[in-house]
C-alpha cells in the first residue's frame, strides 16, 4: 500500500494512513515498518458470510495530509 501510494518508508502510520474495515473489527492494518496490508484480526468466513458463496470483506485507504 505504501508503495502504491508512494509514501515514503519506514512510517506509514506517521503520516497519517489508516485502513478502515466496514463495521465495528477492523479486520485488516498497515504493518508499521513495511507499508504492507496485513489481517489485524482472525477472519471467519463462516461467521461472515454463512450462505454467501462470495464472501468480500471491504475496506478503505484513508491518508491525511498531503501526498
């Protein structure tokens, strides 16, 4: 993520980059020293998506500030 958005390593976090999961668990973060998208918590699939054949989780990149 941080190299898609040419964000300058090692602190993503520091400039204000957050990844926001719908709902109340966030289910996914930036790892704080590699800019990479990583699980945040454990994802169940059966209790996200019980009769879904197509389970997606959304999520949204916000940056603060200048880019």
């Amino acid at each position: 993520v941080a190299k898609d958005l040419g964000l300058q390593l090692p602190a993503p976090r520091d400039s204000g980059v957050r990844v926001i999961s719908e709902g109340r668990t966030q289910y996914f973060a930036l790892h704080g020293k590699t800019g990479h998208l990583v699980t945040a918590e454990r994802i169940d699939r059966e209790q996200l998506c019980r009769l879904v054949e197509k389970c997606v989780l959304r999520c949204e990149v916000i940056v603060e500030g200048d880019m």
